[in-house]
C-alpha cells in the first residue's frame, strides 16, 4: 500500500497511485521540487510501486552501467511495442545481446560518415524552401526534415516522393498518438480496444509495415545492396549464427525509425530556438561557419573543427533533453546507492533535473554553448551528463545524431539567422520526448555567405 510514511520520501502518496498524479501533472516540476528538496536519491511510489527519484550522479551511474543487470527497462517504455515489436529498444537479454551485435555494425563511424552527404543535401533542399524574413514554425519543419534523413539513410536513399509522404504521415500519426498517451490517463487504454485513436494509430502501422516489408523484400532478392540500414542489417546479419527473420528485420528497422526522428527533431528545434533568442551565440556560431566553411556546404570532414556548432547541440541537449527521463525496472532485489530496491521497483532517473543542477552546471538554466568548449564533457562525474544514457543501453544512433545535428545546424545557419517572432515563453510537453507544447515560430532571415576574410 502506498504510503507518504516511506523514510525520506515526499508527502502526498495516494492509496494505490502513489505520486503519480503529483507527477503526471507536471512531471517537469515535481522532479524539480522533489529533487531540490529531499536529496539526489529520494524514495516514492510510482502507481503500487516502489520507486527511487535519481538525480546523484554516482546512483545514476550505479542503475546505468555497475548494476544494469538487476534491472530491465520498465512498463512505460513497453507501450511503444505495439509499433517497434521486440526491436533493440525493447528487447532484453540474451535476444537484445544478438540484436545488439546485428545492429552495431550499420553504426560503425565510417558507416555513418557515408550519410554526412544525405544529411546536407535533405537540409540544403529544406531550406532552399525558405523566404527570406518568412516566419517558420520550427518544430514541424525539423520534424519533416529528419523524417526525410532517416526515410532516406534507414530506408532507401532512391525512396520517392510519394513513399516519404506516405512513410511522414504515419509516422506523425504514430508520434501523436503517443504523444497523447503519455502522462496522462489515457495511458491506461489498451492497444486493442477500437478506440478511434487506436484505429488511426494500427492504420498508419500497416502502411508502414507494407513498405518496409516492400524494401526488405526488394533487398533480399538483389546481389547489389545500397548503403542503407536495411542493407546493412541483412549483411550483418547473414552472416550471423540465426540470420534475423523478416519480423525481426522489420521490427529493428521501425525501432530506428522511431528512436531516431523525433528525438533529432526536437534536439534541433530546441538548438534554433536558443539560438534564436541568443544574438551573441548566433555570431560565435557565424563566425565558426565563416571560418571553417568558407561559404561551401559542411561535410563530415569539418565536423572536428565546427566546435561551437557541437556546443550548441550539447548545451541544447542538456537544457531540453529529447529523453529527459529514463526507468527501469528492478528484476531482483537490489540496493542503489545504499537504499534497498525491491524485484518490481523502479530506479526513475531524471535526466532534466540531473542536467539542472547547480553544483553540476554552474548557472544551470542559462545557455551557454562555451561551457563545452574546454573540456568540460571530460571532466564532469560520470552520470551527471547523459541525453544519450549510459551503460550497455546507452543510444545506439548517438553518434548519427550528433553528426546529423550539427550538420543541419550549421548548414541552416550558413543561409539564414533565426530570430523569434514576439517575446513568449515556450511551453514545454514531456511526453514520449521533451516537445514544445506549441508551435516555436521563428522568423528565418537570409545571409549573404561571406567568408571568413572577408569578415562574418
Ligand atoms: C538527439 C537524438 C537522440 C537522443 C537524445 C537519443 C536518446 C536515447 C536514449 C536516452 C536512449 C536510452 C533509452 C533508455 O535507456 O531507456 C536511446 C536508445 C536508443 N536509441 Fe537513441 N537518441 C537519439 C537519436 C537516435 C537515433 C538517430 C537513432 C537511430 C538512428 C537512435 C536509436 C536508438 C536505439 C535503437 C536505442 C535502443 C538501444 C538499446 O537498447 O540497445 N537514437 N536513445
């Protein structure tokens, strides 16, 4: 039975629910508020269950990376199944140890630099769309963006027109509906009561499935594969000791899909919204694109020396971080910093009030891209920085996000200043990731390229 009486744990546990209305209404703040009050490790209830609120770093450590096999991801991550099936962001064990391996392989770094020229040439054809002092709603276009990027990189790069339509309405009908699920009570509606939502929603996953199925089956009857992810996983995979069936071939190949679009929308949304209300940041960001590129389109090859855009994304991922929690679930009994866990409970790791500490990050609510400039990844704790998590299920796309970001970042901000519209708060939305709760809507204004000789 929940109690409020749980040593160190927050008053305010109802019978059964336990916080998670507190929480579920403003996740953002009650993290906040619990944090700030009652330490780094604090004891509450998640629905009947036992849960421990992490934000100490060496307990986040301890859950992530010492002790990650007393644990499983949790019940809440479990509700994207009815898309991504048993891919790698769900699996576990043994499965997820073969999967993982089959997987890895597509990730590899030459790998991913041979999508640095997609990555550019989708953002270089999305904003030749854009007027000169048009006003852009921010979000919904870097949406659109990396679901080309991915449609092309995961998919097919030669995928036309009308399957990249086909392929970006179900997967926003897909984002929404989750998005309207989480944190809320709608949360508890099973997948297969035929609720209109749940309708629209298994729609958009069978227009999906008749693609991917399409591509998976047009690879493997060919010799010559592309340079895609379903490409590769095949290769990798027929060489392995139980080549992936189709199921799960398609099952990894929705589970990029989905792991890898919206978190890289709304990283980039967020980095172009900062920017926009910091001029001084925009002109450091200028002045390295000036210098470095010369007025050409960025390449991998730049990427070592685009320094400031890199910051920029890493400040945007700490202040507004696409997974700004992470749970998991305790398969045994186990103790996390000192404080007994039992089988069934759960370690809720809070990646936004983590980020948000100040004896972390000094100033911790201002942006401020040079904080990264000197070192600083590399001389903070080990779980105290962590959008892509940690440990063994740390994100495998992590280092395609980080190229994919700061090229478009800098190949944006090469032709056009953002600059926002009127003086309004941005609302935010945590639901499957940290999302602005309404349009961002920014002013794009077109620069002259000029280069770094000739003054920025
Ligand atoms: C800024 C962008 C991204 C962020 C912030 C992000 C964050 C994360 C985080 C925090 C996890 C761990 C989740 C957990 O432990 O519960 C994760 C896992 C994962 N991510 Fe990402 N991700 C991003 C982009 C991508 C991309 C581009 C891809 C693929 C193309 C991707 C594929 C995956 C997969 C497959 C997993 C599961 C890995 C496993 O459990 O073995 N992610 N991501």
């Amino acid at each position: 039975m929940a109690t409020s009486a749980d040593p160190g744990s927050p008053p305010g546990a109802l019978p059964l629910l336990g916080h998670f209305p507190a929480y579920a209404r403003d996740p953002l703040g009650f993290v906040t508020r619990v944090s700030a009050e009652y330490g780094g490790v604090v004891p509450f209830r998640l629905g009947p269950y036992a849960a421990l609120l992490l934000t100490d770093p060496a307990a986040i450590d301890e859950v992530l990376v010492a002790k990650s096999r007393d644990f499983r991801k949790s019940r809440a991550t479990a509700r994207v199944g009815v898309v991504v099936g048993n891919g790698l962001l769900l699996s576990e064990g043994d499965a997820w140890r073969a999967h993982r391996r089959v997987v890895q392989p597509a990730f590899q770094h030459d790998r991913v630099a041979a999508w640095g020229e997609t990555m550019v040439r989708e953002a270089e054809a999305f904003v030749s769309g854009w007027d000169d002092g048009e006003v852009r709603e921010i979000h919904r276009d870097m949406a659109a963006l990396t679901l080309s990027i991915v449609a092309r990189t995961l998919l097919d790069s030669r995928l036309d027109s009308r399957d990249i339509e086909a392929v970006r309405r179900s997967v926003m009908t897909l984002t929404d509906h989750f998005d309207s699920r989480f944190n809320s009570l709608a949360f508890f509606i099973p997948d297969w009561l035929p609720t209109p939502g749940n309708v629209r929603m298994r729609l958009a996953v069978r227009r999906l499935d008749r693609i991917v199925y399409r591509l998976i089956g047009s690879r493997r009857a060919t010799e010559g594969r592309g340079d895609d992810a379903i490409s590769m996983l095949l290769e990798a995979s027929t060489g392995a000791a139980e080549p992936l069936t189709d199921r799960e071939l398609r099952d990894e190949v929705m589970t990029l899909f989905m792991a890898g679009h919206e978190t890289t929308a709304v990283a980039l949304a967020w980095s172009l919204h900062l920017l926009s209300e910091d001029p001084e940041a925009a002109a450091s960001l200028e002045a390295e694109l000036a210098e470095v590129l010369d007025g050409r389109p960025p390449t991998v090859a730049d990427l070592p020396r685009l320094r400031y855009a890199e910051a920029v994304v890493s400040e945007a991922l700490r202040l507004y971080p696409p997974a700004y929690a992470l749970s998991r679930e305790a398969i045994k009994p186990t103790t996390i910093a000192g404080r007994a866990l039992p089988k069934s409970g759960i370690a809720f790791i809070s990646v936004w009030a983590t980020h948000r500490r100040p004896d972390i990050f000094e100033d911790p609510s201002m942006f401020r891209p040079e904080r990264w400039l000197h070192g600083l990844a590399r001389r903070l704790p080990r779980g105290a920085y962590l959008p892509f998590a940690e440990g063994p299920r740390k994100c495998i796309g992590a280092s395609f996000a980080m190229q994919e970001t700061v090229l478009v970042l800098a190949t944006i901000a090469l032709r056009f200043r953002v600059k926002p519209v009127a003086v309004s708060e941005i609302h935010l939305r945590p639901a499957v990731t940290l999302r602005p709760a309404g349009p961002i809507r920014l002013a794009v204004q077109g620069r002259a390229l000029r280069s770094a000789s000739a003054g920025a």
